[in-house]
C-alpha cells in the first residue's frame, strides 16, 4: 500500500467514528440531559466510543478497504459530508473537496479490481453523480437555511463589503447560482479524480 493512500484512508474511515459518535452523545445530552456539568462526559464517551470501533475494525477495513460494500463506503462519505458541513456551520464550499476523496477511493478500488476498461466510463459517471447528489442535498439545506433566517443577507453584505442592502431575491440567486456552480465543481473534481486515478494505477 502506497504510504499516501494508506495516509488518506487512516484519516477519512479512521476519524470518522470518533467524531460522528461524540457528536451523537452530545446530542443526547442536549436531548435528556442538558446538565451544565456533564456535556464533556457524553462527548468523552462518544469519542472513546468510537476510538474502540477503529481500534477493533478499522486494520481490517484498510486492510481490506476495497472489498468493503460499496454501501459502507457511500455511508462514510455521506458522514463525511454531514461532519463537514456542520464544521464549518452551514457554509458548503468545502464539501466540494470530499469529492477529490470518492474519485480517489473509487479509482483505486476499480484498478484493484481489474474492472474491465469498457466498464470504467459508467462508473465514473455513477459515482460523480452520487457526490453531485449528495452536494444537490448539502445545498439545498444550506440554501433553506439562508432563505429562512433573516441574518444571510446582512451577512452577505459585512462579508464582501457591499454600499447597499442584500435582498432576498438576491439571497435567492446567490443560493441558486452558487449551488449549481458548487454542485458542477464537485461533479468535475470526482471525475477528474477518479479519471487521474486510473491512469496513474494502469501505466
């Protein structure tokens, strides 16, 4: 295993447990608990929850990271990309560059496989349009919750430093033309990706 590749797939599979369990118990806590002295509790047991997960399975899943069921890994990008999205609080840029990581991780696992090369073209445009759709639904939230909250605008204005009021239609176009470009962005970067993958991998 490349040191990169082994690198890349520690961090993704490997964070992903941790986090997303931490998260989780903290949620319960905001649900039935909410006691001021012991939010830190629900969060170190969430963490040590998932650090025990990765410390049981995650050798075996590198290990065997490309026989995995396509539909554990879809579930760990779309994890990915719900963690992302809420790290950087509802701004979807950056989970355009997790697209980078399913045309990486899907190239690999068709070489792997020694996928026939007439077969690579369909699986390139299905995964593409999986990160598309999943970005499709990243924007959508995000573009509700502008359109909702009365605060997007005013923030729209202090961010580029605007002489005059932000609108909601002009909310509504920003949604509208910043979410398609994002969504075209994601689509290009998977497949390019995935296309870059493979050729390296069959030279």
């Amino acid at each position: 295993m490349k040191r990169f590749e082994k690198i890349i797939h520690w961090l993704i599979i490997g964070s992903t447990f941790p986090i997303l369990l931490g998260l989780s118990s903290v949620v319960i806590w905001f649900c039935f608990d909410r006691s001021e002295n012991r939010p830190v509790i629900y969060l170190a047991a969430g963490l040590l929850l998932g650090l025990a997960t990765d410390l049981l399975f995650l050798k075996g899943w590198i290990r065997n990271r490309f026989d995995l069921p396509v539909w554990f890994m879809a579930a760990i990008y779309i994890v990915d990309n719900i963690l992302v999205y809420g790290f950087f609080m509802g701004f979807p840029v950056f989970n355009v560059f997790l697209g980078l990581f399913a045309g990486y991780y899907s190239g690999n696992r068709i070489c792997f496989k020694k996928v026939e090369p007439e077969k690579h073209s369909k699986l390139i445009n299905q995964v593409s349009l999986f990160a598309g759709l999943i970005m499709t639904l990243i924007c959508i939230s995000s573009g509700f919750l502008a359109l909702v909250g009365y605060g997007a605008g005013g923030m729209i204005k202090e961010l580029l430093g605007l002489g005059f009021e932000v609108t909601k239609p002009m909310v509504l176009g920003i949604v509208l033309i910043g979410g398609l470009t994002l969504i075209i962005t994601n689509i290009i970067l998977t497949r390019i990706t995935m296309i870059k993958t493979i050729k390296i991998n069959t030279r």
